[in-house]
C-alpha cells in the first residue's frame, strides 16, 4: 500500500460509514460481510459493464454496444446509459453482481467468472415473445473524468452523514398485526404460533392465499420443460415438475432432482399462478387460469450455448388437478 492510499484508507471508510448512515457499532456488523473490505480505493477505479452481445428486437433498445454500466458499489451510473432501463434486464443481472463482489472477497479477478452471460427474462419473438437480450458482465477500469466524477459524488460523505439511510420502516410500524377473520380449522393446522397466525390473517391477500391453498390443495402446478439445449441436469423436453399449492416444489416420480438454474427463473411465473389462485379463491367454480403468458416458455439461467456457462430449457406453467 503506498502512502497515498494509507491517506485515503480513513477518509473511505468515514466516506461509507456517512454514506449508509452506519453509527460505529453498525458499521463493525457491517464489516463482518467484507464487503468493504474490498472497497479500497484500487476497487474504486473499476466499474461493472453489463454489455448486450446478443440483442434482438429489445424494446429497451439496450442494443448491442450500448452497455449498461455500474459503479464499484453496484449502481447504475445513470448518464452512461439509455434514457430507459428494461427491468426484465436489469433483474436479471443481480445475480450476476454477487458472483462480481465474490471474487473481489476471494482477490480474484471477477473478468474470470464462469457465470457472466445472463439473459433477460423475454425469451423473443420466435418464441413467442416480443424481443430478447444476453449480457455480458465484465471488470472494466473507469476512464479519468468518470473516477474522478465518481469520487465527487461520495465528497460530501466526508463531512456529512446520510440521515435518510437510517431509514423509518413507517410501513412496518403501521401495518395491522390484528382484527382479521378468525382461522379457519385448517388454517389452525399451518406451522404458525397463534400470534403469527393472527397477524398472518391481519392482511385480507393473505387470506385469500390461505383459501387458495385450501381450495386447491388437490391441484397442481406444472412446470413443463417445452424446450431443451445441452441441459446438463439431464432436463428434456417433455419433463414435468410439480409445485403445490402452497408453493412447496414436490419430489419427481423419476426421484431427480430439479435444477436450481431453473427454478430461479420460473418462480416468478409460479408467483402469477398462485396470484391468479387467491383471486379465485372466493369464488365459485376452478376459475380461469390460461394466460398468453403462461404459456410463453421461460428460459433458465443458463443462458445456453455457444456462450453461457451451461446449456438452457425452456419452460411454460399450467394448474392441473391431481
């Protein structure tokens, strides 16, 4: 370390204790993860580039060559990028900046990472989509003007502290934990204390998840794979796995196991049938569950060849009684 960056050590460190509103003892919880650690004023000259390599009919217009980019702290520096930002990108590259800052904890070089193409989650036009995209996320060294910039914006950190970083919680503190319908006999047999069965039935959407659970407990979500690519977790075409309607994923009659690359891209299409569940759950008849986007396939997070870290399957999602 040369003296330069043993001047600038102190000053970083009540720069990100201002910053995040840290009091002493905060930040030495804080510290625990090592993420700050890595934070040095080296890191600090490095933005994260999320570039679109593959970008077709995108309506972000996240073209190719026009790449997102990110500060050392993993924000959007907003004057580099299109005046619009796909959240079915951007979404989508979080993951992706966790394996970034592991290899800073672990000293690696994060231009190693295996995992560093990542799609977003439109599948394209072909399939039934509208567009698609795959980004490339990359280490890059920020030229002169733009650390130099960056370093202006964390000046104030200095001398003053983020009040508003603390944050309220006003919702929390607000929201009713009491005065909801009283359980219901099965609703007495979920894993719940009677306190947190209460506050639990305190929010109507989480009655009416309750029913759901209830009325189509005989019922089942499917998840079938329509598409199949160098799956390397042995998923082809034709598979079905199975969620309840609790949401817990069940066992396969085959007893494999299910890939994780997988199920982090299609829970949110699980979210919306369980969503459609609780609209139905008061009323009369099994409701209507078809969807243009349920049926539009899903891809895992393997981004697939020839440039992802492994292969991919597509995957689309109905409710089926059992």
């Amino acid at each position: 370390m040369n003296l330069f960056e043993k001047i600038m050590e102190p000053i970083m460190r009540r720069i990100i204790q201002n910053r995040w509103g840290y009091t002493d003892e905060e930040l030495k919880k804080a510290q625990e993860l090592g993420f700050f650690d890595v934070l040095d004023l080296k890191a600090m000259r490095y933005w994260i580039k999320a570039d679109p390599v593959c970008s077709v009919h995108c309506s972000a217009c996240h073209n190719e060559g026009r790449p997102l980019y990110f500060n050392p702290m993993g924000m959007l520096i907003r004057h580099r990028c299109p005046p619009g930002i796909c959240v079915h990108g951007l979404s989508q590259i979080s993951p992706v900046l966790y394996n970034y800052y592991d290899h800073l904890l672990q000293g690696r070089d994060p231009n190693q990472m295996v995992f560093n193409q990542v799609t977003c989650t439109d599948t394209g036009l072909e399939r039934g989509g509208l567009g698609r995209n795959l980004f490339r996320v990359t280490r890059e060294k920020m030229p002169l003007p733009e650390f130099l910039l960056f370093l202006l914006t964390l000046a104030p950190y200095v001398f003053a502290k983020n009040r508003r970083a603390k944050g309220e919680c006003r919702a929390v503190r607000e929201a009713p934990t009491g005065g909801g319908p009283r359980p219901e006999d099965f609703m007495k047999k979920l894993p719940l204390t009677e306190e947190e069965l209460e506050a639990f039935l305190a929010s109507p959407g989480r009655v009416r998840r309750l029913r759901a659970v209830e009325k189509y407990h005989d019922h089942r979500i499917v998840i079938r794979v329509v598409s199949s690519q160098a799956c390397i977790a042995g998923h082809k075409r034709g598979q079905e796995f199975f969620v309840d309607a609790m949401g817990r994923v069940l066992p396969g009659p085959d007893g494999n196991g299910i890939c994780l690359m997988a199920l982090s891209k299609i829970w949110w299409r699980v979210m919306l049938m369980l969503e459609r569940m609780a609209a139905q759950a008061d009323s009369e008849g099994e409701g209507d569950f078809k969807s243009k986007i349920f049926d539009l396939p899903m891809n895992c997070y393997g981004a697939g060849l020839p440039l992802g870290a492994c292969g991919e399957i597509l995957m689309t999602v109905e409710l089926r009684k059992a």
